[in-house]
C-alpha cells in the first residue's frame, strides 16, 4: 500500500481506522482531494459533500478514541447514486425537473452503509431516469470513461464505476435493472455485484408511485469496488432488513455447502447472441484459472436463454408504456427519449392477457434455470456480448439499438430472473477493459464471490496501476 488513502481499499481502510493507524478524517480527506483532481475531467459525482463528510469522520475518529462499539465500514468514505435518497439531498435520477426533489428520509441501502459507519462524499451520476447503459444527462453532464473517451463508462451506474476506479471512494452504491451495476464494472475496470432480488432492501420516498411488478422483480441495489474482497464487505453491510420493502429476505450470506460446489457451466453465446473475439477469450482464460483453482467446467448453455432475453425486454418495456414513458416524454432528455423510442420499435405490444403470459413464462424460465444451477452451481459467462460501446452508441436508431440489445443479453436475462451477478475485470483488449460474469441461483452470492476471487488473483489487475491517473 502507498500513503496515498484513496488509493487503499475499504477492507484495509476500515482496519486501519478501527485500530487507530489512520483517521477516519485523513481517508476522507485524501479521498475528497481526489475528487477535486479527477472529477474535473472526469465527472463521475454530481455533487460532493465536503464539510458534512468531514464532520462525520471527525465523529467517527472520535468514536474510534472512545472506544464504541464500531461498524463494518466505520470512517470509510462512500459514494451514493443520484436515484437513490440521501437524506438532505436531491435525488435528481439524472433529471432536471428533479432538481429540487429533496428527500427526507434515507434509501434502506443508505440507511445500511450509514449505519455500518459508512461515510458519503457524494454522488454519482447516471443517465436521466438511470434508464440507459450511457451516463450523460442535460442536468449533469457526461461521465467519461477513464480509458477511452471515445467509450462509454457504462450504466446507469457509469459515476459509481468511474469514482471506484479512479479512487474516489474505495465503494460505491449503485443500482441494476438491466445490468446497471454490472456493466460500468465492466466498461470502467473495476469489480460490481447485482445482488439477488431481495438481498438488499430498497425503497425511495421521494418516488410519487410504487414501482411496477417487472421492475420490482428485476432491480436491485449493489456496490462497486476495485476488490471482490470490498464487494463482501459492502454486501454484508448493504443487506441488513429493512420493513420498508416487503421483497427483502433474510438470507444467509454464506451456505455450508460452498467448498462442495465446484462445478461451473461455461457459456459464450448462442446461434442467435454471439460473444465478440476479445470477449471469449477473456472467458476462456477465466475458465482456465478456475480449473487450475480446482473448479470443474464444462461447457453449457441455461436453459432457454434467447427468451430470457427477450423477456427482459417485453414485460419491462410493455410495463413501462403507461405512466413511465408519459415521464420520459414529459422531463426526459432528448438522450432517453432518443433511447426509449429505439428499444420500443424492438418490443412487442402486449394486452393485458398477454402481459400476464409473459409474467407466468419468467416463473417457467426460473424453474429451469434453477434446475440447471442444480448440476452447476456457477455460470461463467459474458457481462456483454461486446466490448464498452462507443459514446452515444443508442442515439443512431432502432437497427443500432437491435445490435445493443443483443449484445447486453447477458445482463437483461439475468435481471428479469432476479439472480445474482458478479463482474470482475479480466485484463485489457483494444485499450478498454474487458471482464466476465458469474451467475448462481438466487441468494447464492456467495458462490460468484468465491469464483470471482479465484479470477481476479490470477488476473493480477489494479485498475488503479491500468490507469496512471
């Protein structure tokens, strides 16, 4: 480790202030003039919180001093997403009629890190409504990815990523409907977890209407980091129950039978979604380090993974038809509503009957795939189909949007099923970053975890060594 703290990671930033070998104040200072070098060129926070980060890390020393009782992430400095509440804060979502809509009260997910000792500098941005896999608003402006200008950071969760890698915070919340998480990890170098649905609870005051039942059943909120090791400990404090969301479950962490389950399915597309050159050699060398590892792989294909896809698309976008696009047409930017219309062209319009079909086949799809985590416990796999997209990619029409969406099928798939996904960095390929996916069963976070931590030890990547920033 250097004596540079924003370039530590949250694990040994926590020890270190819980045994009094640095301040709380030191890592959020050192984190908060990070800020002020990157995110001019960068842009990954919307806004930072300077004075309210210090005075909670001057209370977090002082109960260091004290000898309180402290939290997993005691003093560790954080970043929040712009579409979750922070209590005092505008939960802007990316949107400039937003601007003003403060809230009162915390997300859950806040609420967690908060009380794990978790320290906000800021927020992180995101497209309007965090509805496209790009990270530029009109309110906020464009996020860039710190490899490649000419590539998207990724989204929704572009921000997040982007502070994570560059060394704004060693966590970062975000959130995935649709790969959200798990694609800026991807775009931007660093590792993300979209947690089972039910994992963590979520809940928004400041939102004027439930969310519909498809979007329910597919979001979820998650961290980013540079480690998988941070993923743990951001999960563990993220998950803890919360009685404002009837979804969450008290699920284990961790099940007994981890060592006994070995066996991985390897899965680089279909007739129909073919991974790009880059992408399936970063999953064959994924392969070989877990077998070196002790794993057995083999290759496979989920059941009925070309409909999954296609399911993700249908329910949600049909979903979305009535009060959600009459928000987008009405405070969207021309960016979403550019986006929105190119993947409605490619969505099948559904009655009520049919809706409910649709609803009734992703139980269906589940079953299977649960079936299928039954002989293997772990599926590798691509987050996208293809390398980072270049910037603007969803603003040339509905054929462009075609080839987007047949690329991010593996993320779509594994959304609407509600399962949990880990994206961890592999190395680089055409100057951007390249990784894979690893899915488990619902609730076995656990599983991609453990495998994710085999892959990144014999990766050996540092983002922060990749980018000389």
């Amino acid at each position: 480790m250097t004596n540079a703290l924003w370039r530590w990671n949250a694990l040994d930033l926590a020890r270190a202030i819980r045994n009094g070998e640095v301040s709380s104040r030191e890592a959020v200072q050192s984190c908060l003039d990070r800020a002020q070098v990157v995110n001019p060129a960068f842009n990954p926070l919307t806004e930072t919180y300077a004075d309210q980060a210090l005075r909670a890390a001057d209370a977090a020393d002082a109960a260091v001093r004290g000898k309180q009782e402290l939290g997993a992430l005691h003093g560790v400095p954080v970043t929040i997403k712009a579409n979750a509440d922070l209590a005092g804060t505008a939960t802007t979502n990316g949107v400039t009629a937003y601007r003003d809509l403060i809230a009162q009260e915390n997300n859950p997910a806040v609420d967690n890190w908060l009380r794990a000792g978790a320290i906000v500098i800021g927020r992180t941005n995101v497209p309007a409504f965090s509805w496209r896999w790009f990270s530029d608003n009109d309110l906020h402006g464009r996020t860039v990815n710190p490899f490649d200008v000419a590539r998207t950071p990724g989204g929704s969760s572009g921000g997040a990523a982007v502070a994570a890698a560059l060394g704004v915070g060693p966590l970062a919340h975000g959130s995935d409907q649709g790969g959200s998480i798990r694609y800026p990890a991807y775009a931007c170098g660093v590792a993300g977890l979209r947690p089972s649905q039910g994992r963590v609870p979520a809940y928004n005051a400041t939102q004027r209407a439930e969310r519909p039942v498809a979007s329910q059943m597919a979001a979820t909120q998650g961290p980013l980091a540079r480690t998988v090791a941070d993923l743990r400990l951001g999960l563990a404090a993220m998950s803890g129950g919360d009685a404002r969301d009837p979804w969450w479950v008290p699920a284990p962490l961790e099940f007994p039978d981890l060592n006994s389950s070995r066996r991985v399915a390897l899965f680089a597309g279909t007739a129909q979604h073919k991974a790009d050159a880059a992408v399936t050699d970063a999953l064959q060398r994924a392969a070989g380090w877990l077998q070196d590892a002790g794993y057995f792989v083999e290759v496979a294909e989920p059941p009925q993974f070309d409909a999954a896809a296609a399911l993700w698309l249908d329910v949600l976008m049909n979903e979305a038809a009535g009060s959600m696009q009459r928000e987008i047409e009405r405070a969207g930017d021309r960016a979403i509503q550019n986006a929105y219309q190119s993947m409605l062209a490619h969505t099948p319009r559904r009655d009520k009957d049919g809706f409910i079909q649709a609803m009734a086949m992703r139980t269906t799809i589940l079953r299977e795939w649960g079936r299928f985590f039954e002989r293997y416990p772990v599926l590798l796999m691509p987050v996208s189909f293809a390398l980072p997209f270049p910037v603007d990619r969803d603003q040339q029409g509905a054929d462009v949007m075609a080839d987007i969406l047949r690329a991010q099928s593996p993320l779509i798939s594994t959304a609407i099923l509600g399962l949990p996904g880990l994206s961890v960095p592999v190395g680089r390929a055409e100057g951007v970053p390249v990784g894979v996916q690893l899915v488990a069963g619902r609730f076995r976070e656990d599983l991609c975890l453990a495998a994710g931590e085999v892959i990144e030890a014999r990766a050996g990547w540092s983002v922060l060594d990749q980018l000389h920033v």
